[in-house]
C-alpha cells in the first residue's frame, strides 16, 4: 500500500524509539537527580529501570492509529493532485514518539499511586516499585533498629512522589509539542480530561470497597471505564487525531466505539485475576478478593443466595489460599462468572456495532477499523 | 510613584484575582465532577473551599514582584523615550493572575501530599481535607459497618487524588500562558526544576525520618531548603522574572540571595513547631517530636549529653503532652534552640548580603530589593 507513494521516506517512530524517548527522560535528569542525595537518585534509577518492563500498549495504540490516519492524510493528498508536503499543523517526527512517550509515563504514574492505594509490593509477577523500595533498604532498616513500617512509609511516599514526577512529566512534554496554539490546547484538553475522569474513577472504587460509596451495577461498570479504559483507549486514540488534524467529530465517533472496548477490557482484567491463571497474569492471585474490591462480579453474587458463603471472608486482608480457592468455586457456582463474561460479550457487540456504523458522526477510516478489530480479537483470548 | 507615567492605566491583577481565577478552576468543572459520582464531586467542592483558607503567601510574592519588574521596564521605555506600548513578549493580564492561581494550587497540591505522608488530619488548626473527609464519612462507616480504617484509607486516597489534580492544574495553566514559545518554555523549564526539587526535598525528609538516610547537619539543612522554599521563594521570583522578560542572570541572583531567605524560613518553621504556641501557629503541637523528624534542631541535641533523656521518647506516635513539654524544655537546655536561632540570624545576615551585592551577576532592581528586604522583616517576626 505504502509504495510508490512515497510515504516510505518518512521515518516512522517505532516503540524502540519510545523506548529511547523515555530512556531520554530520565537520563536528563540523571546527574541532578543524584545530587539532590543518593537514596533520591535511587529512586530516580528504579522509576527508570521499571518503567521499561510494561507492554506499552498505549504507546503502540497510539502510534499505530496515528500513522494509520497519517498514511490516510497523505493518500488524501497525492489523490487530490496536492503535494505530498508538511501541512502547517503536521507535528516533527520527535514530538510523535515523545507524546507517545508520555502516554506511557502517565500510565505508570497511575500504576504507581494505584499501588500505593492498594498496598501492593508486586506487579506483573515481580516487586513494583514499592516491594523493590523495601527489599533495598530491609538491611539498612535492621542495622539502625528502625522497624519495617517505617521502611514501607518510605517505599510508600516513593510511590507516592515518583507517580508524581511522571504525571509532571506527561504534562510538560504535552506542553512542549511544537504545533499552532489550537492543536497544543486540542492534546492538552485530552490530557486534561483523561487525568480528571481516572482519577474520579480511582476515587470512586476506593468509596466502593470503603463501603462509603452504595454497590450498583451501573456504578461499579462506570467506576470500572472510567479507572482504567479512558487512559487506555480514549487518550491514545485521541491525542492520534489531535496530532494528525483529524477533527473532533472522529475523535467522538472513537470514544463512542472504545467506551465499550474499554468496558470490555476492564471486566475481563477482573475476570482474569479472579479466575485466570496467576502464573499468566502476573498478579497477586485473590487480591482482589482480599481487598474487597467491588466489581460486576461481586455484585453480581451479592444478589445470589449463595452470598452469605462468599460474605464471610470477603474484604479478609489474611485470606489464605485454601479459603480464596473455595470462594472463586463459589463465585462460579453462583453464576457470577458466567454473568460477567455475557457482559464482556455484549459490550464487545456494541463495539463492533459501533465501529461501523457511527451514528450521525464521522467515520471512522477503514485502516483504523481493521487495527481496532484486531486490538478486540487478541483481548479476547489473552491471559494476562 | 506610579502617577503621572500612565502606568495606573494598566488593571493590576490583586490577590482577588488570583481567588477569581481558583474560582473559575474549580467551577469550570464543578458539573464534570459532579456528574462523575456525588463523592468525587463532594472531594472537588470540598478541595475548592479549602483551597481558599490559604493566606496565598506565594502568589503574592509572584505578583509584586511581577509588577515591580514590569513597572520598572515601563519607566525605562518611558526614560529612553520608547513607547509605553506592550513588548511582544509582555503577557496578558489574565496570564498573570492565572499564573498566580497555579502557583498557590502547587503550594495546595504539595500541602495534600504532605498531610497523606505525615497522616495529618489537622492543617492551620482546622481539619485539613484528609480530616473533612473522615468526618464526612465517620457515619456512613458505622451505619456500614464498616471499620475506621477503610474510612480513613478513603480519606487518604481522596488527599492523595486531590494533589494529583492540582499538580496537573498548576501544569495545565502554565502550558497555557499565551506568550511566544521561547518565553512559554521558560516558564515551563521554572515549573519542571520547581516540582523535582521540592519532590526530592520530601523524599529526603521521609528517608531522613525513617533512618534510611544518615542524618548529618548539610543533609538536613539541604533537604529542609528543598522541600519547602524552592516553591515558596524561588518559584514565584523567577516565574515573575520569567514572565515580566527579565534576564536569566536576574534569575540567578534572586535565587543566590532567597536560598538563605528560603532557608531561615524553613529553619523558623522548625522552631514554631515545636517551640512555638499552638494557638498561634494552628498545627498539631509536638507532630514534629511524634512523628520523629529530623530537624536542625534533634540533630543539635544529638550531639549534646542530654539526648538520651529526649532520645527514648522521640519519634514515640503515642507521645503524651506532659512528655512532649518535658522534651521541649530538654531541647531548650541542651541549647538546641540558641543554635537554631543563630542559624536563623546567620542565613538572614547571608540574604542580606547577597541581596545587596550580587557577586558578578544582574543587579536586583531596588523596588524588588525592598519588597525582599521588607518579606524578610515580616518573617523575623512570625508566630505562624
């Protein structure tokens, strides 16, 4: 498709160059970050070494619908006879995989504080930040007599304060793209809008499990988008038109469709660490369970008369394995597997529903279509 | 001064103003937050109102400074026969308010982030918004059933996604500023330094009360200057120079003399924690002696004969007031207080020296000069 039109000469940013983008980040801030005090540089280094090991998914969602609706722009052209030049709002190469970049440090940041939140030393099968903060100073704390909980304080507020530096982070390389003001305050309004609806997404599953907030479906579904699905598939997908000049009516049609890949998404992240297999997934098996976590799936035994078996130990922060194992068997007797996944099966038709047919809005170019259902068929059968 | 240069044609921006501005954040998403669930707007409506207790120290700071800088360039153009007309660089009046309002929600965010990490729940002698919350909630937890601790884990998430949203609101209205690029990453560069070392000065303070850091005399002095007057000081003059079209040797030397400034303020700050009166200074009394932080001061008295009797108690969460006085006295005894104030005396002695001779650097204009020399009389004197 590419040859011929010339579009090949345009270096295309990889996630190797997201990779080297973040690489960037961090290692300008290197020298000053070591001379504020060794344990700051510490922190510094690790928040470098860790934000390397994610999937980043987001950036390559992102790059991908970008250069797909690029590619587009430049077909666009060369068919009306227009030179195949720069269009005044067409952003530098480096500003491409730095936004890209970004998309991936405010996805940790949020990582971050949401372990934090949670209390969780592990991720992705091995310490996060917070477990790697401890063992590091284990023997420091012991020498001077000074007790773990005051070593978990301190890995703590390094979560705490490195998700902070990320989030900085994010938004001062969204400030800095060198496009005309409008399509600078178009990338920062998404960014601003993402950063509001997760975090009141954040704060509403944490007033699920304090019991401050009242257990509904629909709220448990809106609190599960809103947490994770937005930053996931709102923010790349439309900082991708943003940057291309696409126009907003595309962006709408595209959070119209990925609302319920998002949804999608969300509930079968929690059908995966309550069913799946840990070794696949990474996570701490059951924690969920032992956190009280309000999802579709709770709610939905809460309805069943077999609630009182799961209602005793439930929200339990010392669940043992033997116990958790026979609550996720009477999670399944009850129907509430079942029930979720049929949600996950809906919200995907109304994806695909929505893909194609966008009412009244823009339509969704074809190339971006195909990268989006393919995106749907590997969540479907993944296991972590 | 200002009569007859046409100078009071301009509208100068009052702290009213920067209230205005903090106003029209919160309400130009007060309907969003609201229609995200009744608790996350409740978190916004409650941050808004408590936003507002602020004395607003820091915008003010940025704010004279600003219009002393701008009218002495006024007066210059006037001087050499210029036009007193706009340079392009000159930003607009609102910029100026708005730029004002971020940095007081920095100071807000830095303030939330700090209650989280020192498990405060009082700020100013009110209920901080960690202490809001519990109260808030304290019934809906019992009617719940629920215990306590989930209610302040709500309270605190809550604290934690507050100063997230400032810190992305202070960063959002400094991308903003409608000002030539050059000038606009000036300012951005001034943020981004600002938010790292203050976020290094509060992990060293954390690592220095858990023992993972040595306590030594520099390491304290430094961290104290990190933590709290780089934003206080040094942000608001350089974003004012930065703003207003000054030199970076300007910059330079406004930051060479406020170091100390910053530096007997911090140093103050010590001293009004655990020597001054509560009903003055409207803090937890004795929170510094409970919380076992490291100050000049307990590192002083480390050094003397009488930390043993001070040692056993410090840092002891369940610490009584009759211990905590008994402890005062002791570190008034041992001379901890008289060595402090003489560090205090010894840093305002450097300020003014620096202030009136900068060794190689730009000239502190006199009017910025005396705004400095009077801030520091008012410090030398606080209660709170």
């Amino acid at each position: 498709m590419r040859t011929g039109t010339g579009y090949e000469h345009t270096p295309v940013p990889l996630l190797a160059d997201v990779a080297h983008e973040l690489e960037q980040i961090f290692a300008a801030k290197n020298a000053q970050a070591q001379s504020y005090g060794n344990k700051f540089g510490q922190l510094w280094s690790l928040v470098a070494k860790q934000i390397r090991g994610g999937k980043a998914v987001r950036p390559w969602l992102f790059l991908e619908t970008y250069y797909a609706l690029d590619r587009g722009r430049h077909l666009e052209n060369e068919t009306s006879g227009l030179p195949a030049q720069r269009t005044p709002t067409r952003p530098v190469q480096s500003d491409v995989a730095r936004i890209a970049a970004a998309i991936e440090a405010l996805h940790f940041a949020f990582l971050l504080h949401d372990d934090v939140i949670d209390a969780d030393t592990m991720r992705r099968g091995k310490p996060n930040l917070i477990g790697e903060l401890i063992q590091q100073h284990q023997d420091v704390a012991n020498n001077n007599g000074a007790p773990n909980s005051l070593v978990t304080h301190y890995a703590q507020t390094g979560g705490i304060l490195a998700g902070n530096l990320l989030l900085a982070a994010a938004h001062q390389i969204f400030a800095r793209v060198q496009l005309p003001e409008q399509s600078r305050i178009r990338l920062l309004d998404v960014l601003d809008e993402t950063v509001f609806e997760t975090t009141a997404g954040e704060f509403n599953d944490v007033g699920l499990s304090a019991g401050v907030i009242a257990c509904d479906l629909p709220t448990v579904v809106d609190m599960s988008a809103r947490k994770t699905a937005v930053y996931t598939f709102e923010l790349p997908l439309r900082a991708a038109v943003a940057l291309s000049g696409g126009s907003l009516k595309l962006e709408q049609s595209l959070v119209s469709a990925t609302t319920h890949l998002g949804l999608a998404y969300q509930l079968q992240d929690d059908l995966l660490s309550t069913f799946g297999d840990p070794t696949a997934h990474g996570k701490d098996p059951y924690s969920d369970l032992r956190e009280g976590k309000q999802t579709a799936i709770i709610h939905f035994a809460r309805q069943t008369t077999m609630w009182p078996q799961i209602a005793a130990n439930f929200g339990n922060p010392d669940l043992d394995t033997e116990s958790a194992v026979k609550m996720r068997d009477t999670l399944i007797q009850c129907g509430a597997e079942a029930f979720v996944r049929s949600l996950v099966e809906e919200q995907m038709q109304l994806f695909h529903q929505k893909l194609h047919r966008a009412d009244g809005e823009a339509t969704i170019p074809a190339d971006v279509r195909d990268l989006l259902s393919n995106v749907a068929t590997n969540l479907q059968g993944r296991q972590s």
